[in-house]
C-alpha cells in the first residue's frame, strides 16, 4: 500500500511556514536536531503502558499568511504507527501522513482560517488501538508587521513596529518587548530602538470573554550595516591627560562629543581617529560620548555609528602665589602660599622635602624662609595629580652671576621640524657653576654644567620653561618669569597606526589641507600622492607616509607617521545547511575556512542584498535565491565575494510499496521487495509482526530492498533520510501458498523436424512461464510451446500466488509411422488382452481380428488417436465367452492424412489359455 503523494500546494506552504517559523517563536518546538535514530533491535510486545491521546490547540490564528498548529498523538514512538487526517470543512486534505516516531508530534501549517477535522488513528503491530477525531478552529490573526532586520543608520534610532497600525482593534493587544538580555523594554506596539541588539515582542488578543487568543512570538535583531568598535587608551582619566581613540578597522569618519548635561553635538572633525587633549579639546571635567560615523560605499545611505564613554576628572585645584623675593643667596627669607581650592588627598613640594595629607579646601598653607630657586608644587586628588612650578627670585645675586635670555621659537627642516632654543648670555664675561630647566608641570628638560662660558644654548620644544643658574658657591639665580618657545604647526593628517588589509586597500589619508604625500612601502619603494588620492596597500610590514604643505600649507612643518600593515591570509566560506527537522525547518550556517568565527562579520542576505540574518547561524525566512558574505573583523574593506545558494523545498515523503508472494512449498520461503526512490534514501528497516501481534526488528535486514522470509505474519518496511525523519512506510501480509495448481506436462514428447510436425504443449494457468532447453537455455516465456528439438527441456512456471513449479520432460526425434501391438493374448485375463500403440503421427487407425475360418471376430476403429497411449483394446471374448486357443489373423490399417500416408499390416495372434 504506497503512502500518499504530497499535496499540490506544499510549495506554498512550506514558504510561509519557513517564514512563520523564524517569526512565531515556534522554534523551540518545532526544531529537532538528529543525532541519531536508535531503535530497538529485540523482541518487544504490544503495550498500553504508553496510552495515545490526541492533544493540541482547539483555535489557532493566521498571522504572516499562515500558522503553524503543532499536535501530539502521545502513545509509544517505539511500537505505534500514526496515521493522521487533517480536512478542511469541504473535505480537502490538508495532511495524510503515516508513520512512526516521526509522526508522533507533528507541526501543520494552516494558510485559510474556517474549520477543520484533525483525525488520528493509531495501530500498534497489527491492532488499531486508538481512534478519535477533533475539531480545530482558524482564526484571522493580526498581521505581523515586524522585519527580521532592522538598520540603525547614524545616530537615528529604528522604529520596529510588532502589528501594522492599521490593525482592527488594536488597543486590545497586550505587547511586551523585551532586549536580549530579557529585559522588558517596551509595552507599546511600536518600539524606538537606540542599541543595538536582539529583540523580542510577545503580544496576545483579549477575546471577547476576556481570555487570551493568538499568542504571537516575533524577533528582529536592530543593529549598523558595519562591523567594527572603538579601540580607546582609558574610558576614565584627568583633566589634562591626552585620550586615543580610532575604530578597530582603518576606516575614516565623521568624530563628535556629547558632554552629559549639554543637548549639543559637538563636532571634533574627521579621520581615522583621535588625540584628545582633555584639557583643551574637550569642555571641562565631565561624562562624554564619543562619536564615531562610518558610511560604508556598499551602504551610502546608511551610516554605522559606534560611541565610547569617557570620564574626565578634575582633579585637585590650588592656587599658589609669591609674597617675598630673597634678598640674596643666604637670606632665606623667601615667602610664598598655596590657596587649597578642592580638597587634596596629599601636598608634596619636593625641594623642601615637603608633604601634607588630607587637606581641605579653602586652606591658606604660608612657606617662609625660602631660598631662591624653583619650587615643583604637586597636589593629588582621586588618582588625578596637579603640577606647578613657582619661583622665588633672588633681589641681590653676585655681579658675575647676572645673566641675559633670548627664546627662539620652533622651526621647520625636511622631516618636520627644529625645536626651538633658549640662549643665556653672561654680560660680565665667562661664568662657572650649573643650571637647569623645567617646564611648567615640573619636569626637567634639560640640566648640566657651565665651564668658563659666557654664552650657552639649550634646544626646547614649544612650551613655558623655568630656568636657574647655580655658582660654584651654590648660589641660586632663577629667571623671574617663565619663559616661552613659541610652536610652529604640522600639517594636519591621520591614518591608522596598525591594520588589516584583505589582499589590497585604498588608503586615503585624512586630511583637510592642501597636502602632497610621500609613501614609503616596506620594500623602499617611494609613490608621491595628493589629498584625496588613495594608495594601494597591498604589502606586510612597516610604511612610512610624510605629509607636506603646499600653497597657504607652505609655512607649515612636515610631518612623517608610521604604520603596520597586516595582510590577511585568504579565506574561504560557504553557506553550509547543516541541520533540518522532519518537517522541512532548515538551518543553515556559514562554514569558514581559514579564520576564526570571532574574526569575522557574517552577513545573510535575499535576493535584493537586504539584510534577513546575522551570525553564523540562520534558519531561512523563504524559499528562494539567498546571498551569503562574510568580512574579516579589524580589516578594511574586504573585496566583496557573497556567496548565492537556494534554499529549496526538501523532500519530506517519498511513496514505498511492498510487493510479494505467498510462502511456497519448495522452497519454503518468498521474497519481498520494495520499490520506492532509494537516492532520497538513507536507511531502511524492516519490522515483523508475527501472528500473535508480537514485533521484531529485523536487524539482518537493515538497509535491504529485497528480503527472503521463511514465516506467515506482517512485514512492514521503513525508510529514513539521512537526518533520521522517515520518509514513507508500506506493509504487506504474507501467508503460505493454498494454490495446488500444478503443470500439466507429459513425460514424453514426439516430434518431427523435417515436417515440423510436433504436439504443442500447454501446461496450465499460470502467472508466467520460462521453458529452458538443456540445463539453462531459456527458450520460451509463452504460454504454449512446441519443441523444435530433441533432448532434455524443463518449464519453470510462476503461480499467481508468486510460488515456482519446475517439471523436466523429454522430446525424441519421430519421422514413421508406428504402430505396436502383442503377437499374443490369455482371454478374460487384466493385463492379457489385446490392445495396440501408435505414435503421434498416426492419425486414423481400423483393426481386423479373423478365426482360421475367416470370420471376422473383432473390429476397431479410432481417428482421435493420442501419441503413446493403447487403443482398441480386446479381451479375447465374444458375448462374454473366451474364444479357443489357437492362431488367428490380425490386419491393422493406419494412415495420416496430411502426408497421405496409407499402411496396411498383416500378423498372426495366438490366443492361449
């Protein structure tokens, strides 16, 4: 009994159940992962221990085109067979499926609302031991207007909407949404979407009697066209520090900050990333978000934005200021204070030895009898630290120590630029002792020892700097004021200082100048660009890139920056289906080869390049034509290679029919074979149901398409995919022969060649017919044959019970006429008496008995004479008396007409008693 064909529309209904499936959050369910399919290969017996019961929703509603209903026969998947019957309420079926564990939840997709009758009959061996029908109800649901992907463009939030506004009693929705990590989000149809991530809606129909109908599950995942994040030195430092930060790819984009508390975007340029003086860049201590917008060519209307947090701390606060010069070297009568402004954790004045913990604002701390010289101020607060210098001129310094400055700011040369210089001039002639300068935070720049000089240089970058001069007596000289190396500008450009490049990579330096560009690659070769202009970066290792001004740039310093190309090692991928349930719910994965999955950005796309899934993982939305791309994470843009592949209907049922006949006599067995598509077949069992409904898996059998069995019972055959989900089942009755039909075959047969006379032979009804010459040439497959050769022939036939009948026969060479009979008789005596042969080509016989009187005592005649078989049979008796013993005379005419063959013989017949 084949299993029933699939249904015209399956087509159209596995496409939106796919799609209902990604949505409707029957997932969990509905998906079943094969690992194996291990049943048991013992004896085991009918049960009840598992009793059927049919279980499932009594109302489902359509949503998205369809749902899916899921309904459960319960009993026990070892030994029961399921057979369902799903009609609508014109009797159109829905879903005829029989089979055994694979059926024993099952997941229907409905695509019309009105009623319908879901029918379950379960057997288990021979016995149907459950019957029983229910009635479903579908309902029209709300239409879905969620989007498996949603784009956050820019700093925009999405907008991801769970029913289409325009839905019939909406307010009676109950919505939930919630992020991925299950937090509620949102209670409104519609969400705004800031972050990126997964999210999911649950919603529910209040019903008219207050009761929950249409429970709807839906998830999207909200999230950039791009891959990437910001790399950045600390989220949390000092006002004053300097902050790096750059995305994790060598792209340039669009910075800006927002400081809490402040509405207002503030831009901080473009490039490949950032060096943010704290104190300068940025609006004060305070919480910001770092911005950084990234439009992808591939996407140009749609720009990735990543943000970082930062923490700018103040830090102490004092106020420092000189009350009183020292009079001369020794007066140590210097004065100063420090005006505590926030509260410092520690004061340290190092060249006094000084240090106070713990003080508090508003303090006024006084410091007398002070030498002349440079005092380094250090004040920390939070793990924040303040600097200053303060200086404590000498009014009455000897006259050969008197000194003159000049500052020279910062110039440029062919790399970039000079620093500038500090000249000290002596007026009163050469000058013995030391000196040392300090920016204005305290830090020695420079420090050494004067020999008999009336003039020395000190090279400075641009800055504030303190400057002393120590005679051989220790007599300290400070410069009274700071003194100041004016700055001279780079030209202004960024690239990034470390990447990946995927075969090659345009690189266009960010620049807003009028700039030339000298590349100098890792092999030294030299390539001069302008603004705006890429370079291909298609070699590891070290370059260099020196920027130059031209036109109003001309003033401006060089500048030269490194960076560290990586090329990655090429990478193949494909999209792989690697999992997929009973009922055709696909899963499908991105197989890389040659990179990390933590390595790269995955991308699933339809037929229009619109984003349907991310991750490596995704379970198709539809039938159709599909796109996969995946891009190496930290790289720049990839050459784009996405890989198109179908996801298609798979085969969910295949038709398998069993044939056989009866068990025969010799031998006593039969076979039985199954006819279905064995490319769409991965394993095949077999099950025995003996007489008594006992089951045997038959395990000799596994994977066979013909069996030879030996006992009465049901056979039933099962075939699996390779995923384990069976495919179709057919079974069979086998009981032994009652058919007692045998060939009708002489032993002996006649023939002529010359004349092509010969019998024809039918031996009976029969299902077919093989006649072999010899031991093993077939001759004929009809049903009549006529031998055409002398020798040894057996026929081999076929019952219509499947049973074979073989029976041997001989065939002899005849061309004469013949005819036999005894040359004497013992009257009235069983197996004495007169009779006479003819072989097959005597076709008309006539016998003479005479006395030695010449009376005519016995006469016979015969024209439907069979070959080999007596004739004309006398028993020596007249009126039932015995005739005398003696001699007598017998004439015997035979013929055959056809040849006109006419023969008379003459012979003598002694009668004896």
């Amino acid at each position: 009994m084949p299993t029933s064909s699939l249904k015209k529309n399956i087509l159209n209904l596995m496409t939106f159940t796919l799609f209902w499936v990604f949505f409707a959050g029957v997932l969990n369910s509905a998906w079943s992962r094969v690992s194996g399919y291990n049943l048991p290969q013992n004896l085991f017996s009918a049960s009840t221990s598992n009793d059927p019961e049919l279980t499932g929703p009594d109302r489902l509603c359509i949503v998205f085109g369809g749902v899916i209903g899921q309904f459960s026969a319960n009993g026990d998947s070892g030994t029961d067979v399921y057979t369902w019957l799903i009609t609508s309420a014109g009797g159109a079926e829905i879903f005829n499926r029989t089979g055994g564990s694979t059926f024993q939840n099952i997941n229907v997709p409905f695509s019309e609302i009105g009623e319908y009758t879901i029918a379950l009959t379960v057997r288990r061996g021979n016995d149907i031991i459950y019957q029983t029908s229910r009635n479903l109800t579908v309902l029209k649901g709300p239409e879905l207007a969620i989007l498996p992907d949603y784009l956050l463009c820019g700093g925009e939030p999405a907008l991801i909407t769970a029913l289409n506004p325009s839905t019939p009693n909406l307010d009676q929705y109950t919505f939930e949404w919630t992020n991925g990590a299950g937090e509620i989000v949102g209670t409104e149809n519609s969400l705004l979407v800031t972050a990126e991530g997964t999210y999911a809606i649950s919603l529910f129909f209040t019903n008219s009697s207050g009761g929950a109908d249409c429970l709807i599950n839906g998830v999207t995942y909200v999230g950039p066209p791009s891959d990437f994040s910001l790399n950045i030195s600390s989220s949390q430092t000092c006002l004053g520090e300097t902050i790096t930060v750059s995305p994790n790819i060598p792209v340039s984009g669009d910075w800006a900050y927002v400081k809490e508390g402040s509405p207002e975007r503030i831009s901080l340029g473009s490039g490949f990333g950032l060096s943010l003086d704290t104190s300068e860049d940025l609006g004060g201590p305070g919480i910001y978000q770092l911005f950084f917008s990234y439009i992808n060519p591939r996407n140009p209307v749609c720009a990735t934005e990543r943000q970082v947090a930062i923490e700018i701390n103040e830090g102490p606060k004092f106020q420092s200021s000189l009350v009183q010069s020292a009079a001369n070297c020794t007066a140590n009568d210097g004065e100063f204070n420090i005006v505590t402004i926030s509260v410092l954790d520690k004061l340290e004045i190092e060249e006094l030895g000084y240090q106070n913990l713990n003080v508090g604002p508003n303090e006024t701390l006084s410091f007398t009898n002070i030498k002349p010289g440079i005092y380094t101020l250090s004040a920390s607060l939070s793990g924040c630290t303040l600097t200053e210098i303060l200086i404590v001129p000498n009014q009455d310094p000897p006259i050969d120590q008197i000194y003159d400055v000049e500052s020279f700011g910062e110039s440029c040369n062919d790399s970039g630029k000079e620093d500038g210089e500090i000249k000290v001039i002596f007026p009163m002639g050469v000058f013995t002792g030391t000196y040392r300068v300090v920016n204005e935070s305290g830090n020695e720049l420079s420090s050494g020892s004067i020999t008999n000089t009336s003039s020395f240089v000190i090279p400075a970058p641009n800055g504030n700097y303190a400057l002393e001069i120590l005679n051989e007596n220790g007599c300290t000289l400070p410069w009274p004021t700071l003194l100041e190396i004016p700055e001279i500008n780079f030209v202004t450009f960024s690239i990034p200082g470390e990447f990946i490049v995927c075969e090659s990579f345009e690189l266009i330096p960010a620049t807003g100048q009028d700039l030339n560009f000298t590349l100098t690659t890792p092999s030294e070769e030299e390539i001069i660009k302008g603004s705006g202009q890429a370079f291909i970066i298609n070699q590891p290792g070290v370059y260099l890139l020196k920027g130059i001004g031209l036109g109003t740039e001309s003033a401006l310093c060089p500048r030269i920056r490194e960076f560290v190309v990586t090329i990655s090692d090429p990478f193949d991928f494909e999209p792989v289906l690697v999992d997929q349930d009973c009922f055709g719910i696909q899963l499908f994965e991105a197989k890389l080869n040659g990179i990390e999955p933590e390595k790269v950005s995955v991308r699933w796309m339809n037929e229009q390049l619109e984003i349907v899934g991310r991750g490596l993982q995704w379970f198709p939305i539809s039938l159709g034509t599909f796109y996969l791309d995946v891009q190496p994470l930290g790289s720049g843009i990839c050459p784009a290679s996405p890989k198109q592949f179908q996801v298609e209907l798979p085969v969910l049922q295949v038709d398998v029919e069993l044939q056989a006949g009866s068990i025969c006599e010799n031998p006593s067995s039969t076979t039985i074979s199954m006819q279905s598509e064995l490319d769409q077949i991965s394993r095949i069992e077999w099950v025995y149901i003996d007489l008594e409904n006992n089951q045997f898996i038959l395990t000799d059998f596994e994977n066979e398409t013909d069996i030879e069995i030996q006992d009465e019972g049901t056979y039933e055959v099962i075939v699996y995919n390779e995923r384990g989900c069976e495919l179709g089942r057919d079974l069979i009755l086998i009981m032994k022969s009652m058919d007692e039909k045998r060939p009708e075959v002489n032993a002996l047969y006649s023939i002529c060649a010359e004349s092509n006379y010969g019998e024809t032979i039918n031996p009976g009804d029969f299902e077919s017919y093989n006649w072999f010459f010899g031991e093993d040439m077939l001759v004929s497959s009809s049903v009549d044959f006529k031998p055409q050769l002398a020798g040894q022939y057996f026929l081999l036939v076929k019952s219509r019970e499947g049973c074979e009948y073989s029976v041997p026969f001989t065939v002899k060479e005849e061309c004469d006429l013949k005819v036999s009979f005894p040359n004497a008789i013992i009257p009235a005596t069983e197996g004495k008496g007169f009779l006479i042969y003819t072989n097959y080509l005597v076709d008309e016989l006539e016998v003479w008995v005479y006395n030695k009187w010449g009376t005519l005592i016995f006469h016979c005649t015969n024209s439907d004479l069979i070959a080999e078989e007596s004739t004309c049979f006398w028993d020596g008796t007249i009126d039932g008396e015995k005739i005398t013993n003696g001699t007598y005379s017998i004439k015997v005419n035979f013929k055959n007409s056809e040849r006109n063959i006419n023969r008379t013989m003459l012979q003598s017949l002694s009668v004896l008693d």
